[in-house]
C-alpha cells in the first residue's frame, strides 16, 4: 500500500514557461521568524513573491490517534501542548465536546473561572503574539514587555494548576480543584494594571513610523477569500466580518458577559494588529465582569462515576473511593454519538469532534485547529508582495505549529 | 428546536424542521435519474438531530454539489472536514463536513458514508477552496482519495510514508 502523489515540492512548483527568471527559495523550519518549525517554499521573481507553499508536518506526533488509546480523561493532558500558547482553550474545548456528549451540567462558578482563565489564556497568547511580530518587524524592545506581563499571567497559572504552560485545568465535568485563595485577589491586582501596559505597547507601536509603514497595506485579505479559505478569528475580523463565537454561539455562560467585537475592514497586517491590541481590551473587560460577579457554589459537576472525588471525600468515604478507583482504572462511558464542539480561541475557532462508539475509550478525536486553515491563506496574502512582508505577514497571523502538525 | 430532542430519521427530521434552509436546498436538488436503486435516487440519503446537532447523510457521488446546494442556502463557511474509520463495518469510512452559516450563527453536519478500503470522493475545493488542506489530511490520514483536487498530496506524514496512521488498521505503537 505505497501511497506517492506529486513529486516533491522542490522540482512541481514553478510555473509554465518562467523557469529561467524565477527562484526557488527554502525558508525554514529553522528560520526565527516562522514562529515554530513552519517551512515555506517560496518562488520568487527578484524579490516578488510569485508563489508560496507552505511544508508542514515537522512536528506531527499523531495525537488524534493517541487520544484513540486513552480514556476520555486521559486525552486533556494532551489537548493542552497542542496550542501551547493558550492551552486552556484547548482544554476548554475539548471539555465542553465531551460534557456535551454526556448532557452533563456545569455548575456555574466552575463556567465563570473557566471564563476567566480562557480570557487571561487570550492575554497570554496575544503578548506573544504581539511581543513576537513586533520583533519580527524589528522593535526588540516589546518583546521584553509583552514578556514581564505574561510572566504575571504564567504564575497565576501556576498557582491555579501548578504549572505554567501545560495546564490541565479544566476537567470533564468541570475543574481539576479548587482555586488557591487568593486567586481571586492576584488576578484583580493584574487586571488593574494591565490597561495601561496595553497603552504602553501601544505608544511604542502604533505611532511608530517604521512599524506602519511595514505593516500597513502589506498582505491584504478580502473578506471573500477569507470566508472562502476557511480563516476565522482576528484576521477574519479585520478583514470586515463580524463574527465571533463568544457572542454569536456562547458557550461557558458567555452570554452573562457584556463586550465588544472590535473589527476592521482594512484586511491589512495593520488591521490584525489593531484588532487583536483592541481584543485584549475586551478580555480584561470580561475578566473584570468574571470577578465583580463571580458566583458561589462547587466547582465540579455533581456525577460522582465521571467526576473524580475530592481527596478528602476519597479518604473517608468508602462510595467516594471505589468511584475513585473505577474511574482511574476503567475510565467512564460516554453514550455513542458524534458531537462537534466549537470555541473562539485567541487564534479563530477551535473546534474538536469527539465521536464515541459507548465505550471509555474515545472513537475519534479530530481538532479542527485556527491555525491550520489560516496558514492556507498565506499565499494569497503574499502574493505580488516583497520577500520582507512574509515575515510581516506570517508574525500577522499568529500561527502555532503545534495544533498545525498536531 | 431544543438541544436535548432527538430526532432519528429523516422522516422525523423533515417533519419537525420542514423550514430548515439546508433541509430545503439538498431536496430541491434534481433527481439522479440514472440510479436505480430508490434510496440513491435522491441527494439526501438520511438524517438526524442529535445533541442540539443536525446530520445530514448525503449520496457520496453528490458531494460536490451538495455543498454547493447549502453554501447557496446560507451555509457560508466550511469550518472541518474529518473522516472516522467504521472498520470492520461497511461502508468503511465517513467523511464528516462540518459548515457554519455567519448568517444563521448555527452549524449543519454534512456526512458521506464510502465503502471499501480504496475509497475516492469528489473534491470540494471547487466549492470551498479552503478545503484544499482538510483533504490532504483525510488523505494522507485515512487514504480517501479525492477526484479533482488540485494538489492531493500528503501533508503531516512524509512524501514517502507507507500506510495512513488513522486507520483503525494501523497500529497506536510500533513494534518494540
């Protein structure tokens, strides 16, 4: 069962009749501003960009058959080092697939942190984001800013959950424990702040005259062929289509929440910047909402056989320890169906589509990544532009090979 | 209509949501009159209402012009394209479309039942360009083949890779 299709990248690519004139240009893995181990085959004429073909694959690690060999709580460990930015969207996501697969009610106070720590994941994803481009661009100095605050928001997460990166926080049926005390009162002293630093990077890019004039105008995206290639999230709001999941399709008790869709009809690289430095805006706003109005109540869904017991509970109650045992052991079934759950993380919609065949064990886990379907944008954006603009460009998009070669 | 209702069939789906643009648009398509057989003689083959979820079961060599159908309807946007290995059932495969309409703020699933281990299916680039790399992946993942898809390569495996990993067939570990 050999299966070749097209010969390699190198030797299809060039188009009829301009051999001579045009070059082939390998950019990547190992280049600094591919965000990752993105290769890019670009044929160019002087220094335009003729054609682009993004390779990609480097870091494919086939999760979606791993999640195949696991219990339904074995897999949101590894939902989180897909989009390694914002891991508790990738949690989050994949949470509310299986809840949905189960008709599993959240309490309320478990959705309103999930709220709260999936905008602060938004924070965290968007200064890299921001830290990353503009250094791409040439303004090393944001990127040691963006970098202190996110540090602020990497030690929040490692007193909810215990680690800074990886997560897994949020489980089936709700959150892995309780939040440390003082939670509540970190996150205030960092939201109080945070508006200003957003200022802060602003003074030092938006008037920038280097910064616009490698940004504005540069990779262009209509908003036809945004919906046409399946991008979503902020470029697709800066390219003029309002639309965003949170407020259009909520989930997680969003719909209490009171925010802007900031948008822009430009469908430049300077568009996307404003409009993910706007989003940021929004995100404390809702973070904001999340502690004034934070309710009581537990934090895990009441289901002993799917929610693993509190420790104390485990200890001395002997119902609580065999629920326990039977959990960790078998895992727990999830009646057959297929679901497609969908969320607005900081890069555009996430969705996973979870089919179960009944059993403890997954059926099909399938990520639909942001990532994924804006990378294929990104000949049409650099199309007829220089060589320099697809750095520009690809720091504009916000890509993360991670959930790409999953 | 109301996320826990369960509709099985497409008799009940047609009569609970007669309206339904996506509904409307696959049974207006014209009739294939060289099938023979009555369940082939129509685009929509089946569907249901599961989980607040609408699935609708389309005739695989009607693929194309399905997603044209609801993308006319309103369903604007593709959003996944995937495939779930039945093994050993048959038909083998699915191919699962999952298309949001902006407009409606709601989504329809879009689902193609092929047989046998060397399966091909009409191209939706045409449709939707974006499609391009969702196909590769069904691809290389599951070895569905895809007529007139303008670059079908692999695209997370290597060039040279021998077998397609998401096959239930293949195995989660490698020998030791």
């Amino acid at each position: 069962m050999t299966e070749t299709i097209g010969t390699p990248i190198l030797e299809a690519p060039l188009a009829e009749g301009a051999k001579d004139q045009h070059m082939v240009l390998n950019m990547g893995p190992q280049h600094p501003s591919t965000h990752g181990v993105l290769r890019l085959v670009l044929e160019i004429d002087g220094e335009i960009i003729v054609r682009l073909y993004p390779e990609i694959g480097y870091l494919h690690t086939g999760v979606e058959k791993t999640c195949e060999a696991k219990f339904y709580q074995q897999v949101v460990p590894l939902t989180d080092r897909l989009d390694y930015l914002s891991p508790m969207a990738n949690n989050l996501c994949y949470c509310l697939a299986v809840e949905k697969l189960l008709a599993l009610e959240i309490p309320e106070k478990a959705q309103w942190i999930r709220v709260m720590l999936t905008e602060l994941t938004r924070l965290n994803s968007h200064l890299v984001w921001l830290g990353t481009h503009a250094m791409d661009i040439g303004a090393l100095t944001v990127f040691l800013y963006t970098f202190r605050e996110r540090e602020d928001i990497l030690r929040i997460f490692e007193a909810v959950s215990g680690q800074r990166m990886m997560t897994s926080y949020f489980r089936v049926g709700g959150l892995a424990m309780e939040p440390p005390l003082d939670l509540f009162d970190r996150i205030q002293a960092f939201i109080k702040t945070f508006p200003e630093k957003i200022d802060e990077y602003s003074n030092l890019l938006t008037g920038n005259p280097i910064f616009i004039n490698r940004l504005r105008g540069v990779g262009y995206l209509s908003a036809t062929d945004a919906i046409a290639l399946g991008v979503t999230g902020p470029p697709l709001r800066a390219s003029g289509v309002d639309f965003d999941l949170r407020r259009d399709r909520p989930y997680s008790s969003y719909e209490k929440f009171q925010f802007k869709v900031p948008t822009s009809t430009v469908g430049d690289t300077w568009a996307r910047y404003l409009v993910r430095l706007e989003e940021m805006r929004e995100s404390v706003k809702i973070i904001q909402q999340a502690l004034d109005g934070m309710p009581e109540g537990p934090i895990k869904a009441d289901a002993p056989k799917i929610v693993l017991p509190d420790r104390e509970k485990m200890k001395t109650q002997m119902e609580a320890l065999i629920h326990h045992f039977k959990i960790v052991t078998e895992g727990f079934n999830v009646p057959a169906g297929e679901v497609y759950q969908s969320i607005e993380s900081p890069r555009g919609q996430m969705g996973y589509y979870v089919v179960s065949d009944g059993t403890a064990k997954p059926y099909r886990v399938h990520m639909r990544n942001p990532s994924f379907a804006t990378l294929q944008a990104l000949e049409t954006m650099c199309q007829g532009r220089l060589l320099a603009d697809v750095v520009a460009v690809i720091g504009s998009i916000d890509i993360v090979l991670g959930e790409i070669d999953r | 209509m109301a996320v826990d209702t369960t509709l099985i069939d497409k008799a009940a789906v047609l009569e609970a949501m007669p309206e339904h643009p996506a509904l409307q648009a696959l049974l207006a398509l014209p009739h294939d009159a060289l099938a023979n057989h009555a369940l082939l003689n129509h685009a929509l083959l089946d569907a249901r209402f599961d989980r607040g979820e609408l699935t609708l079961t389309v005739a695989p060599e009607r693929i194309r012009e399905a997603a044209a159908a609801v993308q006319a309807a309103g369903f604007n946007f593709l959003e996944d394209l995937t495939a779930v290995d039945w093994l050993p059932s048959e038909p083998r495969f699915q191919v699962s479309y999952h298309i949001l309409s902006h407009a409606m703020k709601d989504y329809i699933r879009l689902r193609v039942m092929l047989s046998g281990d060397e399966a091909t299916l009409a191209s939706i680039t045409s449709v939707w360009p974006g499609a391009n790399y969702y196909e590769r992946e069904v691809f290389d993942l599951f070895g569905i083949r895809f007529e007139g898809h303008p670059n079908l390569r692999r695209i997370l495996m290597p060039d040279e890779w021998v077998g397609h990993p998401l096959r239930k067939d293949y195995p989660v570990e490698g020998y030791r």
